[in-house]
C-alpha cells in the first residue's frame, strides 16, 4: 500500500469525524429544544426523554413573554441592508484593485483589511458618544452602517480576488463594444463571478445576523436584534435550557436557512478565488 492510497483512505475517516464533532453540539441543541425543562437539566441527560414544543412556545411568547418577532425583523433589516450596501460598495472597489491599473494596490488592499485589527471593544466608546450625540441610540439604521463598515474590508478583499480571475479578453470585448462601467459590472463581470458575490454575500450576512456587542450597547427596546433578544433567556432565576435552546435554534435558522439554500455558490465562490 502506498502512502497516498494510506492516506486518501484516512482523509475520509478523519473527515468524517471531523464534521461529526461540528455537528454534534447543534443537534444535541436541537434535541433539547424539543424537551421540558426537567428533562433538559437532568443528569446524566435524558436523551430518550418525551418531546415537547413548550420551548418554542415560550420563545414565541404563548407564555406571556416577550413578543421574539421585532428583534427578528430587526436583525433581518441590519443584516440585509448592510450587505447589500457593501456589495454595492465593495464591488467598484475590487474592480478598480483588480482591473483597473491601481498603484500600489496591494498596500491598498493590506490597509482595508488592517482595520479590522483593532479590537471591536476599543472602538465602543467613541461610537457610542457620537450616536448619542447625534441622537441614533437605540436606531436600527446606525447598526446598518456600522455593520456595513465593518464588513466592507473583507467584502473588498475577497471580491478582488474573485475579480481577477476574470478573463481580461472577455473585458475588453464588452469594452470595444461601448459597454460602460455600470452595464460592465451588472451583465458581463456579475455572471462571471456570481459564485464569489453570493460567498462574500453570506459571510457579510452571518458577521450582521452574530454580531451583538455593538447591538447590546448601542439599542434598547426599538432597535434591539435577535442575539440581544436571546440574552433575555439567561435570567437572574436560573438558565432554562429548553427555552433557551429553542431560542437559539429558532434565530439560527435564518443562517442555516441562507447557507443552505447557497451551498452551491458558496463552494464554488471559495475555489474560484477566495481560497488559494
């Protein structure tokens, strides 16, 4: 047996297991989501336990709690609205690093992803002096454009490496044929790296949806988002696990839901030029 055959019949195995242990802590949320809170706190865990929807109707307030759906809507509306505003900036950015001839475009393209160094903590107290003083506490619109500048460097980086794997023959054809920078972006580079936008697409839409420190501080009851929202389940009373699980899985759908559905364009986005 060769070393190569060894070690392809070990990859498999190893891949396995390796996605089983990523799974797991999901579906052990999931099964406890669906138990009453005795069985979800027993120990050992009660895995053969009677399944319940009392968690999730907890969550979407048959209980009397607090009603989940302006949090979601809230998310839902930062985390769309800032993804869109960073395609629709990101996207003239790499075609210009990667077309178009840029000096130093690498020292360009270094600096929009050293701004993600400094620490998200560090940058709390200014921008929450200034939101107070121009009045946008507690104002969905400021997280759009904090989350939109807070993804736009890896949506530049990543778009420009997606970018220059354009042909530059097919440029130059649409360009001889009188097509401008608008109709070029939209109808001859968009269909080429569809694959690599819907990627960058859904990495800028689960950074917004995650996100939570800058929405704790920043929003209050209007504005509060569904991770924020979630925190309410840990209470001074005790940690209900059920609900607390059901909550969790009911607000992670929405990005398992988006991965799923650009699972395809996701892969092919990250061998076409993210990943090399």
């Amino acid at each position: 047996m060769t070393t190569r055959t060894l070690r392809s019949r070990l990859l498999g195995p190893l891949a396995w297991l390796a996605g089983l242990v990523f799974f797991l802590p999901v579906a052990w949320m999931a099964l406890t989501s669906f138990h009453s809170e005795s069985d979800a706190a027993s120990n050992p865990p009660a895995f053969l336990a009677p399944l319940t929807l009392d968690g999730y109707r907890e969550f979407f307030g048959a209980g009397g709690g607090a009603d989940p759906w302006p949090p979601l809507i809230n998310s839902l509306t930062a985390s769309v609205s800032s993804t869109l505003l960073v395609l629709l900036l990101a996207l003239p950015a790499a075609y210009a690093l990667a077309i178009r001839p840029v000096r130093a475009w690498r020292d360009a393209l270094f600096f929009f992803l050293s701004t993600k160094m400094l620490p998200a903590i560090a940058g709390l107290l200014p921008i929450y002096l200034f939101a107070r003083n121009v009045g946008m506490l507690d104002n969905i619109w400021l997280l759009v454009l904090l989350y939109t500048s807070m993804n736009l460097p890896i949506a530049v980086w990543m778009l420009q490496s997606f970018l220059a794997e354009v042909p530059a023959s097919v440029i130059e054809a649409a360009q001889l044929d009188g097509a401008r920078l608008p109709v070029l972006l939209t109808r001859v580079i968009g269909p080429i790296v569809l694959p690599g936008i819907a990627a960058t697409s859904l990495i800028c839409f689960i950074f917004s949806w995650n996100e939570m420190l800058f929405a704790r501080v920043l929003t209050g009851v209007r504005a509060e988002t569904a991770p924020v929202f979630l925190t309410g389940f840990v209470t001074s009373q005790g940690l209900f696990l059920a609900q607390l699980s059901a909550a969790a899985l009911a607000i992670s759908l929405p990005v398992l839901a988006a991965g799923f559905a650009a699972q395809d364009k996701l892969v092919q986005g990250l061998s076409l030029g993210a990943v090399k």
